[in-house]
C-alpha cells in the first residue's frame, strides 16, 4: 500500500469530532439502499471515519453495510463509535477488499479527487457489483467539489515540475 497523500491521519480524532453524515448526501444514497433486497451489502469507499456507512446501517437494519479507507487512524475512529457497519482497510486506487459481485451499492463521499488511479477505481466498483446499480460519489456542497477538483489540479500541476 502506498503512503496516504494528505495528512488525514494527523488530524482523524478531530475530523470524528466534526464530522457528520449529513440528510443531502444521505437521502438520495437512502432511496436507493430503500431499493435493495434485505440482506443486501452496501459498501462505502474511502469511508474515513465511516459516518455515511453508519447512517445507512441506521437507515435500514437488514442490509450489511461496510466501509474501507486507507487512513488506520480514520478507520480507528469509525471503529469507536457504536455501529452495525464493519470497517476494513483498503486502498481504492489498488483493490476494493470485497469479492466479485457482492455489493448491492457502492458509494464514496468526497473521495474521488484522492484516488490515484480512477481507471482502478472505476473497474474495481463495477467487479464488487452484485446488480446493474450505480457507483456513487457525493459531495457535500458544490463548493467542496470545486476546492477537491482545485486541490487535485494543483497537485497534477505541481507533480509535473
């Protein structure tokens, strides 16, 4: 596994601090876990201190719901609050922990910009799949998707000098 890129490690007890899942992400990511059948696997990519997975266990107690990252210190603070979600580490650039054709949905909130290899990612999210669903990556606000694209192109920019 290669190192974590930011220093999301450094500051993961403050991120579980002020963090949340919030309803704009969560509700349309509910309506399509409300389409699953019960038992049905719901897998969070890049989950950091796994709230999105923890919401949706919430929602709905017959799915099982997972969630992976790369950050131990992020997966830690997923692991100390109470939850039906199980959280794995995992590297989205390199290999989703799951086997083929499992999960009912797959999601990610506010990673994709970290993902070094999105051909990996895209291939990886539609191997896990058990049905046609889609991939999800949500965005807090169009604000955060401006600063992650931003971020990411600077350090496309800068990686190249």
């Amino acid at each position: 596994m290669h190192a974590f890129p930011t220093d999301y490690d450094q500051y993961a007890a403050t991120y579980a601090w002020t963090r949340w899942a919030v309803p704009w992400v969560v509700e349309p990511l509910a309506r399509v876990v409300d389409g699953l059948p019960s038992g049905a696997a719901v897998l969070d990519v890049g989950c950091g201190t796994g709230n999105y997975a923890r919401a949706l266990s919430e929602h709905r107690a017959d799915i099982v719901c997972a969630g992976f990252d790369i950050s131990k210190p992020m997966l830690r603070e997923a692991a100390a609050r109470p939850s039906r979600a199980r959280f794995v580490v995992g590297d989205a650039s390199r290999a989703f922990p799951c086997r083929d054709r499992v999960v009912g949905l797959a999601f990610a909130v506010d990673v994709i910009h970290h993902i070094e290899r999105l051909a990996t990612f895209f291939v990886e999210a539609a191997r896990v799949r058990e049905w046609a669903r889609s991939v999800w990556e949500a965005y807090a606000s169009q604000q955060d998707l401006a600063r992650a694209w931003m971020r990411a192109a600077i350090a496309g920019v800068s990686s190249r000098r």
